[in-house]
C-alpha cells in the first residue's frame, strides 16, 4: 500500500495560508528547526513573529535536556527569539515532573543518579527531587583501585539510589556508567531523558543523549528505560496538564520522523510539519522504515513567511 | 524440543579424566575464568599445571582488548601464572591482524581511529598499522567551540581515516565520540575488538567494550561493527593460523555463553566447558534466549584438579 504523502508547502502562499489556519497551537522542536547550536536560522524571529501575530499559540517542545528551561529562556532571549519560560517544555523538565509527580519514590530511596548536564539537575531541584552524580566534579575523573573495589562491593554506593536518569552528558566517563550499571543492578528504574541517537550542531550531527546516556547503559545493564521525551507521550501529557491543548488544532514542527513527527501523529494532533534544516531529508518518509510520514512539509521554517507577505 | 543438557564435571574425578583425555588443546577465556581484575581464583595455577602435565596444549583466548600480548604476558607473571607470549590471542591482536592481513586499507587512507587503551595500539603498531586517537592526551578533554566547529566542518578530522575501531576504553569521552562517530560518517569502516556487555572485575561486573564503544557508535551511527572478538570466528581462524589446530581434540573454556560458548560452538571445537565464576550462572543455559549450551560445566576451573588428585 502506498504511504500517505507530505504536502510540500514551500513557496505556495495559499497552501501555507491554509496550513496556519487549521491550528491554534504550533509545538515547536528547537535543535534542527528553530536553531543548530548557537547559530539560529534564517528569519526564524521573524517566522515565529508572524504565527503569533495570526494569534496562535507557541510552545517549544525540545529533546535537549542539557538545559532547564530557566536556561533554555536565557538562550532564547540572547539569540533575538522573543519567549517566555511557561512556553518552553524539555525533556529534563518532563523527566522531573515525571519523578516527582509520577514516579515518587519513598524516602529513604528516592534518589536520583544522574548522567547529565545541569539542565536536568535544575529541574530536579525544582521538582524537590534529591540526586547525585550529573555535573558533580567528583565525578569526573579517572577510575581509581579504590572506586574498582568500592563499585563492586557497594561501600562507594549511595543506597538510597532509586533511580537512574540518562540524558546527553558532555562529561560521561566509566566511573559515571560504573556507578549507574551497579545502581541499575541493584534494581534502580531505569529512565532516559531521551533516546535522540543524534542531535544537530554547527551545521552536523553529535552524539546525542541516546548514544551517550541510554545505548551503553541498555546494552551493559540489559534494561529498556522509560524514556520521557519525544516521541513519548508523557511529553505531550505535561504539555496539555498545562495548557489544555485542543490536539485536533494543534500542529508539530519539527525536524525528526522518529521523535517530533511520530510524537505529534501518536498524540493524534491535527498535524504534523516536517522542516529539512536538521536530520530529516527529503524523502525519508518514503522509506520502508520511516517511523512516520508528516502531514506537511516545508524546505525551512522561514518558509512560513510567504503566507505573512501576502496576506499581511 | 528439550535442550541438550551440559554434563557437570565438578566433584566427578573418572568424568573429569574422560574430559581431559578428549582434548588435545584447551583454550581459555581469562576475565572470570583464571582471574577477575587483579585476583587470581583459587588454585589455577595449578590447575593450568595438571593439564599441562597430561601434555595438553594452553592457548589463552581473551576478548580483553586493553592489553597486548606483551602487556598480557607481564600480568600472567605477575600473578604467578606460566605462559608464553606465543600462547596468549587477545581481541586487541586479533583486531590488528584483521586490519594489516584482510581489510589492508591502502594508503592514504589507512589510518585507524581508536577508541581504546594501549594493548590496542601496541598490536596495530607491531603490524604497522597507523592510527590517532586512542591513548592521545590530546583527545583526554572537554569540547571546546573550536571542537564543535572543526569536527562539524571536518577541519579537525584527519583525511587519512579509513577505519574506527572501538574497544574497551576507561577514557571514552564526548571529544572522542564525536570525532568516531564523523569519521563513521565520512564512510570510515566500523571495526569492534569485541562486543561484551560488561566485563569481570573486584568480584563483580564492569561495562564493556561493547558497552562502552560499540553500544554507542552503532546506536548514534546507525551502523553495526564487525566484531573481531569472541564469538567472531575471525578470532580462531586466528588462532588456528598459527597452531593447526585439531578441532575436534579442542576445547573452549569459559564463563560466558554468548561470547565463549558460543564461540566453540559455532567453531565446530569438540567441545566446550562453562565455569561458574564469572558472568554465567547455573542455568542461564536453560533460558529460551540462552545464545548457546556448553557441553560441560564446572563451578570453578580448579575443581578439575580432582582429576590429578586421583590419577596422580
């Protein structure tokens, strides 16, 4: 059978004039769509400007968990995209409230292990979540005889670890994936904030929180995590808990088949647009594998503007 | 249909003797057979001595790629245990010899990326293999804006690249991962020294090469490795390059049925015997996923000495 095709909505006024009118919420991906590191796209202020100005609403729905929204704001604001914290949901946010709301761990074992950058450790403190490990200097550094000896026979462990939480982390290292195998083996759950294999920077792909945090500890520990970000629909669960979505009228933008796409077409929302400015080409969707076919599609985000210029 | 049950030798001096006067040579795992870490079982050296004794040849085979056969040599005689250099196949030297005998990269583009310790670099130096990476100071960093940019538009990457090979390595970082995982990208061909989960060590277990350098490059890659390691028959066509082996008057011992195990079994070796003192336990044949079924198995190496005790 043949797979539902995109509709291509680049230089077409109408079709894109169209495509905004049936949704009253857009959810934006960032790494890929809005940005790649610290180098925004073309326009994008001025894209995002023109959405709002039509009175629809923006919400930024990213995998990244290196940043807390607190600094995902801070980046917004020095980058020119006017944003404002409420609008912003990333994975270490969803992962926090999933621990605290969801998960509540009983003390005395309700610590959380982190392999991750601040952002996830920002949010825990939010969330009144204690852990260790993250951006813990102590942490990094090499093996020593002491932690070989320590790590197997459980005196370096902290027992009132419950939990494990892998994310991208810049500083991983073996003590940290010695620790959080033990932990893992001493039956902590297993959670990732995301399973992104890549994420794009500087016009390339870099591990992501996947490749560094999930894939190894997985395959060492022969454990699935629960991960909570796209295309998970706890994400998306956090997301209406807050704003009371009307899926039907809302739209995923995004750059990935197999977290944003497939995210916003198991959600059930009314669409999904797919833009080529980060791991997604042209095509992919036809492939025997694709994860997910989007609704729409478009070359860039700026793409959007044609609808401002004529219509405005 | 019921699985072949392995016959336990421990305790049973005549099936013992039987055992023994089967094989000619026995090769051996390391890591949770003679030794875990730095801590020699009980009573192998002894044990390696009464199977000398009945004129068997010893070939140590290990997946172990930290060490060369040099540095392998000098932990055999530490520890107070004879061998011989010529006697000693690590995945390190098998990976070496796969580079510089099959793949022969041609120059200019023969460089190997490494991720890995220093057993994995003195092999490749003995075949003249060249190679970056590695044990490089230069790579034991954090990323830095220049880092990003470089690696992204591969100013930083070395055009002579042709080959990554992944083994275990205690100073993985995201500096090294990232320049593994462009070079991947640039059409490198992606070679494992062995895929092991985790590896023995204190009494406990510890991530392994697989865990720590394949696990993370296939997933961020979307490529799979060839594994030179056990169970990779490229390993006894390594071993048997040398010796001539007998398979059929050969034996693998091991604790692991997916490397080990596995490896005799799929090598057609006459037979193959599980000890107890490492990653597998009693039983862990009888699961519906077990990889493979030892023909033997005993709860530690030494209780073949049974055998000496009653015919000596």
């Amino acid at each position: 059978m043949a797979k539902p095709q995109p509709k291509y909505l680049s230089g077409d006024a109408a079709a894109i004039n169209e495509f905004l009118d049936r949704f009253d919420t857009f959810l934006f991906d960032c790494d890929g769509v809005i940005w790649s590191g610290d180098h925004v796209f073309e326009r994008v202020p001025e894209t995002l400007e023109l959405i709002r100005s039509r009175g629809k609403k923006i919400i930024f729905v990213t995998n990244n968990s290196t940043k807390s929204r607190e600094q995902y704001l801070s980046k917004f604001t020095k980058l020119g995209i006017p944003a404002t914290a409420d609008e912003i949901f990333g994975s270490a946010y969803s992962s926090a409230i999933y621990i605290s709301r969801i998960l509540r761990l009983q003390p005395p074992r309700n610590k959380v292990f982190v392999i991750g950058e601040s952002g996830i450790e920002n949010e825990l403190r939010a969330e009144g979540v204690p852990f260790i490990g993250g951006t813990d200097p102590s942490f990094l550094r090499d093996m020593t005889p002491q932690d070989w000896r320590g790590i197997a026979d459980g005196s370096l462990l902290d027992p009132d670890v419950g939990c494990v939480l892998a994310g991208l982390d810049m500083h991983v290292n073996y003590l940290k994936l010695s620790h959080a195998l033990h932990y893992l083996h001493r039956g902590a759950v297993f959670l990732a904030t995301n399973t992104d294999a890549t994420f794009p920077s500087n016009g390339s792909l870099f591990p992501g929180a996947g490749s560094i945090g999930t894939a190894p500890l997985a395959y060492m520990s022969g454990k699935t995590p629960l991960a909570l970000g796209k295309p998970s629909q706890a994400m998306l669960d956090a997301v209406e808990g807050r704003f009371r979505l009307d899926r039907a009228r809302t739209c995923m933008v995004g750059d990935r088949l197999n977290t944003d796409i497939q995210f916003g077409v198991e959600g059930g929302l009314g669409g999904t647009l797919a833009v080529l400015t980060g791991v997604c080409k042209l095509g992919d969707w036809e492939k025997e594998d694709a994860p997910a076919v989007p609704g729409f599609y478009v070359d860039k985000l700026s793409d959007l503007l044609v609808a401002g210029s004529s219509s405005g």
